[in-house]
C-alpha cells in the first residue's frame, strides 16, 4: 500500500474515532463542580436532592429546571452522578455521530476543534446545537434518494434515532432547550410525514418512549408527567418581563451580524426547491431566537456567540472551502470582543483557558481521580458541604425546614430536613401563579415545621415583592424563636394564631410618573398594583424584553428610594409600607412597639416610572387597591430584632488604631460626605443600623476576632454592642488579601430614650487587644 493512501486511510477512520472520544471526554462532566455558595450553585443543589428524595417535577419542585439539570449544571451529588454522567454521554454521543453523518468526508478536519471548543464553551451552546444537528439530518433525510449529499441510510437514521433520544433529554433538564426540543421533533415529523411516513413515526415514538424511560429513571411517576410541562407555562411565560438585565447594544450587533451571515449560509448551501430553503431557513430562524433570548434576556450574551462559533464548525464540515473559512472567521471575530469582557472565561485569559480545553485536562484528571479512587467524589461533596457548614452554620433542628430567599444549598449543608416551596428560590416566583403556589404551601399541613427567613432580592427589586403572597402567612403561622449570623429563625405555632387581617381602604386609577400620596395610618399598608402590558409590549416580551419600570418611594424627610418593579409580582399583592429592607425589619413587624420602630420607614408617596419606552409597552393607566392589614404580636421579639448591650467595654483613649469604612446608617449609602466633614447625620425612631467593613489593619491582612459599635451620650456615656461579622470579599480584594477573613460588620441598637447629638465609634478586638478606628461619626438621635 502506498504512503499516501495509508495516510488517506489513516485520517478517513482517525479522525471519527478521535472526533468521538474526545467529544465524549468534552461533553461528560468527569471532573465535576461541587456545592458551593451562591444563588446558582443553590440550586443546582436543590435539583440533585429533590431528584435524590423523589420529589415531584411539575407540583412538589415548579423550576426552570427538570430532573435532569445536572446534565447541564454538572454538580455532583452522590445520588444523581450516575444519572449526570450517562446522559451527558448520550448527549455527546448523539452529538458526535450526528454530527459526523453531517460532514462530507473530505471536510471531517473541521471536526477536530469542536470538542475542545466544548470544553472551553458554554454549556448551552452545545446542548443547543443538538436540535440544529437534528433539523440538518431530517433535511437530509427527507431530499430524495438520488441525492448525492444523502448519507448512507442506515447510518443517517442511527444518527436521527440517537439524536431524537437526546432530545427527550433535554426536555426534561431545562426549560429552554427542552421547547427548542418540542419544536423540532415536530417540524421533523412535519416534514418527514408525507415522503417518509415510517420514519416520521419512528422518531415521534422514540422521543415519546425515550422521555418516558429517562422521566421513570429519574424516580418521576408517569402519571406526573403532563402537570411538568403544565408547570412549565407560567415558568416560560413570566421570565422575560421578571429576569430581564440591560444589554450592551455592541454584543447584541455582534451576534445579530454572526448570526445573519451563518443563516445565510444555511440556506444558501442547502439543497432542494426554494419551498425547502425557505423551510430550512424558518427552522434556524427559530433556533437562532431561543437562543437569542436565552442569551440576551438575562445578561449572557457569551452563550449566544458560543452557538454561533460552534455552529460555524459544524456548518463548515458541509460546505465549501472559502465559505466556510469565511463563516469561521466571522464568527471568531465577533466572538473575540464579548469573550474578552466577560467573566465566563474560567481561566484568567483566553489564551490559559484555551490551552486548557485543548489538553482536555479536567476530563482526564476527573477519570483518572474515579479510577484510582471510587469514593473520592462523595469524599469532596462531603467536604464541600462542610466547608458551607462551617461558613454557614445551622443549629440542628427536628423536623423539616426550608430556607427563604435562595440559599438552599446552606440548608442542605447543614444536614437539615428540607421540605421547600415549590418555587425553590424566591426570585423566581415571578408572577402571581408562581406565588400562590408556593404561598399555598406555607399554609398547607404539609409545610416546613422551621423557616430560616432573610431579606436579599436580586436585581434590586423591591424585597417586598419576592414571595410576597407568603408573607402574611410567615407571619402569621410561624414565630420567631431565634437567630444565626444571616436568618431570623421562624418556627411553625404549635397553635394557629390568628390570620393577618386586611381591610380595603381605597381603590384609585393612576398613571404612570404620577406621584401618588399614601394615607399616613399606623397600620402595615397592602397593595395590589394592576399594571398590564400593552399588545406592543406583550410582543416584545415575547421576542425580546420589555422595558423595566420602577417604584419610588418618597419619605417625609425629603429622601427618596427607587427599586426594579415587576409588574406580574405585584398584582397578587405585597407590603408597601412600611419599606421592609432585611430581614430585622420583616420580624419587626411583629413588636409591639413596631409604629416607632418604622417612624421613618412609611413612604409618603410612591410613584411607578420608566424609559421613554415604557409608555409603550405599559398601559399608562392602572388600578392600586390598598388595604390595612394587621399581623399579630409577638412578645419578646426585641431579643431578636436589636444588639444586646455590653457593659464591660473597656473603651479609652489609649486604644490603638483600627482601619474601618462605613457604608450604611439605616440603609442610607449616601453618607460619606457627612462622616468625612463631621456633620451630624440624622436618625430617626429607635433604631441605629450601622454596616461596614473593620479590621486591624486590611493593608496588611489582618482582621479581628470581633467587632464593636459604640455610641457615646453627650455627657460622654458610651453604648456598645457586640456586631454580627461576616465575609466581605470585595474589601479582601481591594486590598489583595483574600485570607484576611471576616471583615464585614451589621449592628443594630436600641436607641430609645436616647437623643441629641451623639458620637459613633467602631472598635476591633484582636490577640485581647482592642484598636478603635480613629474617625468619629457624629449622630444626632430623635428618638
């Protein structure tokens, strides 16, 4: 045999095999993430246990997820690892054949990035070339036999049977590329039913029996299976007004210019009638918009150009020489500049992280791990959780919690019973539906004996608005019996006490910007704002975003607040005033003395603006309906609610010198030019509320074991309370020590009977030696 046809030889059965393994190596998560804190990380958790405890998707867990997530968020968990590890191969195999049966034999070397770039990629630009590889088959599949770009039948139909099963998968791990599924299997059939009956037959029942069989797998009764893709309607319907981030008009241009010129491209090289063109063309149209909006509705606008770039690999395996060194290049071009600016990159730079994906390290070190040892990955969950244990931890409870607003994998690290809301994380409970389902929970006889509640939208949001319809029954079935370092501790009334009561007291139509003034009762108030979209703005919900409004409230101090307002979560109902901004505030409700608590937390007015775009996709008119609503007292809230006093301070002037920053009096950030110039900055009612950062010295790493504020009297009477410390990595790396430790600092004290102008001092404790921070903060108390 000559060298060259060896060599020819060589690369024609090389380069699939290669293609496959490495594809696989790529696209099965081997080296897997583990539970970490933070919103994303809570409930890739929260999926893998309610997977693992056999909980309902579609009534016991409503998510944007399905009991296959860990194929997409790659989390370990000693339950569900099998379950990630098989389907992310079947994923990648259906991927790999298909799109080997795509590329003509002599193209098959632009194969050979491809799985690299899946290492290096977003999840979702792979998953989401799944149904593309799909629709490209089925158009092979339905041009007549004599077509000299047909594959070899039994081989193309392997390839659309295996990617039929991979997209049953995607159904159920996430919403978006499940409805991508959805679609495409029916457009094949469309197009298949009438030339090639059998076939599209076939592919309908291997999706149908495949999504029954992975559904089963994952312990989900059949019977179940209709209310999950019931369940997903509100998911879909509510995201985009409620998820929404402003998009940097440059990486929109950037992929809308890849984008055009890779369905240009499509359609140009397909072959058939210009009906099948134009079929193609719509086909990818609607792809390239599922994944436009997953990208760009939420701020990431990586994952689109990803698709785009992988999509160009694939494309360029099926046509020419020159288009498709055209296609890649423009997509690369385009890609480059988001990629450079964005922090989904793993590494430190492209470069790093390419060099990364090239040695497929992580896939190679992961199975090496498995390998020599079986029990290591459970061995690093188990440590991951006791390092959000140690970080985070719970007192050991009998009975079932659950944990408000997102941070599951806090609870669940703490070995805690966990029975959650349906709607896991507050956030997403983003329209009235989702709401009540989670506040029906909270009132069912199957709710959480315990609830560790905090205040944190995201997104600046009105906190009120996240899970509002629970709150009354917070309230009202649960008291507070206690505290940790970030919850209040709500446990369930072994009596049920009696029921929030609201009474209507008005009913007005306003417009949008109009300044509405609120009756100024001791009473909560309770609102329900009715404000609809217009049909333009219901379209470009649909296709796009529609512009965010916003709330102000105004204050009889003169100072104002503007939160996001999400409509949908506001025609339920939530708390307008008084103004709840964390979770002491939420508790406070329940005090006796709560009117003096909140003198300065009732908005005198509030007002609903927007862009100049608003007005067209908001009606202009609306319908607020406002209601008293009075929840029952709680004796010995206090404990809970101030600083308990420490007599024994011994603060003088012989104390050295500590580095400190202040950021908020009572949740007002605007201070930094009173505490530089020594004006008094005033506080109103009962409550000081001091947050910052404190350290022995953050220049050179070295925080404190505690922290102290103090308020001294006019006559010189100091009032010191121990602070609650937590981790503060924005000032660790200012100052690049990321060992430094817990730097942040929240007070709050009881200033009642106090007034006239005080002084505020913040001290730190290190090694039994104390070190005050040298600035005095002037305070005049009206309380």
């Amino acid at each position: 045999m000559r060298p060259f046809s060896s060599i020819k030889t060589l690369v024609r059965l090389g380069v699939p095999a290669f293609f496959v393994c490495a594809t696989l190596l790529a696209s099965v998560p081997f080296h897997p993430e583990y539970p970490t804190e933070g919103i994303d990380p809570a409930w890739k958790y929260a999926m893998n246990e309610a997977v693992a405890k056999g909980m309902k998707f579609g009534s016991d867990i409503v998510f944007t997820f399905g009991p296959y997530a860990s194929a997409y968020s790659c989390q370990y968990h000693p339950f569900t690892d099998q379950l990630m590890l098989a389907s992310s191969a079947i994923l990648g195999l259906g991927f790999a054949l298909g799109a080997l049966t795509h590329a003509c034999r002599d193209k098959r070397l632009y194969l050979l990035p491809i799985p690299f770039l899946i290492a290096l990629l977003s999840r979702d630009s792979f998953l989401f070339l799944i149904p593309m590889l799909f629709m490209l088959l089925v158009f092979r599949e339905s041009a007549p036999n004599n077509d000299p770009s047909k594959p070899v039948g039994r081989f193309l139909k392997l390839s659309l049977a295996l990617l039929a099963i991979d997209l049953s998968l995607l159904t159920l791990t996430k919403f978006s590329f499940g409805f991508a599924a959805l679609v495409f299997i029916l457009f094949g059939f469309v197009l298949l039913v009438i030339s090639y009956p059998k076939q599209a037959y076939g592919f309908i029942a291997i999706y149908v029996l495949a999504l029954s069989f992975f559904w089963i797998l994952a312990k989900q009764p059949f019977s179940s299976l209709p209310r999950f893709f019931i369940a997903q309607v509100p998911m879909i319907s509510g995201y985009s007004e409620a998820m929404s981030l402003p998009n940097d008009l440059s990486e929109i241009i950037r992929f809308s210019i890849s984008a055009i010129i890779l369905l240009i491209v499509i359609i140009r090289f397909s072959i058939g009638r210009l009906s099948r063109k134009i079929l193609i063309g719509s086909c990818t149209s609607i792809l390239l918009f599922l994944v436009f909006k997953s990208s760009f509705t939420r701020l990431h606008p990586l994952n689109g150009l990803d698709f785009i770039l992988l999509a160009s690999f694939i494309m360029a395996t099926s046509i020419p020489h020159t288009a498709a060194i055209v296609l890649i290049l423009v997509s690369f071009a385009c890609w480059i500049p988001t990629a450079l600016n964005s922090k989904e990159i793993s590494s430190e730079n492209i470069v790093a992280s390419a060099v990364q994906s090239l040695s497929l390290s992580d896939a190679a070190q992961g199975i090496f791990f498995r390998l020599q040892d079986p029990g290591g990955c459970q061995m690093r969950f188990e440590e991951a959780k006791a390092n959000i244990r140690k970080a985070n931890p719970l007192p050991e409870l009998e009975g079932t919690t659950d944990i408000y607003p997102t941070d599951d994998e806090v609870l669940l690290a703490n070995n805690l019973s966990w029975n959650p809301r349906p709607v896991v994380q507050s956030y997403a409970a983003y329209n009235q539906h989702l709401a009540q389902i989670n506040a029906i929970h909270i009132g069912s006889n199957t709710s959480p004996n315990y609830v560790f509640f905090d205040v944190n939208p995201i997104d600046y949001r009105l906190p009120a608005l996240e899970d509002g319809l629970s709150w009354p029954l917070l309230l009202t079935r649960y008291q507070v019996a206690g505290q940790t370092s970030r919850y209040l501790l709500l446990k369930a009334c072994p009596k049920k006490r009696s029921d929030a009561v609201k009474n209507e007291i008005s009913k007005n139509s306003l417009n949008l910007e109009q300044q509405f003034r609120l009756p100024q009762i001791s009473n909560p108030l309770w609102a329900e704002v009715d404000i609809q979209p217009t049909i333009f703005g219901r379209i470009m919900c649909a296709l796009y975003k529609p512009p965010q409004l916003q709330i102000v409230l105004s204050y009889v101090d003169g100072h104002t607040e503007g939160y996001r307002y999400v409509p949908a979560m506001g025609r339920g109902g939530f708390l307008l005033s008084p103004v709840i901004h964390d979770r002491h505030d939420f508790g406070a409700l329940l005090m006796d003395s709560n009117t003096e608590y909140f003198s300065n937390e009732r908005p005198v007015s509030v007002k609903f603006v927007g862009s100049p775009a608003t007005h067209l996709c908001w009606q202009n008119t609306f319908q607020i309906r406002l209601s008293t609503i009075t929840f029952p007292i709680q004796p010995g809230i206090e404990q809970f609610i101030f600083d308990q006093p420490i007599r024994d301070l011994a603060v003088n002037a012989n104390n050295n010198s500590a580095e400190c920053a202040i950021d908020k009096i009572n949740d007002r950030g605007d201070i930094s030019q009173q505490i530089a110039t020594f004006k008094p900055i005033e506080v109103k009612g009962p409550l000081l509320a001091v947050d910052g950062w404190a350290a022995v010295s953050a220049h050179n790493g070295i925080a404190g074991e505690k922290v102290f504020a103090v308020l001294f009297e006019p006559n010189g009477t100091p009032h010191a309370v121990l602070t609650r410390i937590y981790k503060r990595p924005d000032v660790d790396a200012y100052f690049h020590h990321p060992e430094m430790g817990d730097t942040g600092f929240e007070a709050r004290m009881k200033t009642s009977g106090l007034k006239g102008e005080c002084k505020l001092r913040i001290y730190v404790r290190h090694n039994d030696q104390l070190y005050a921070w040298p600035t005095i903060v002037n305070v005049r108390l009206n309380g």
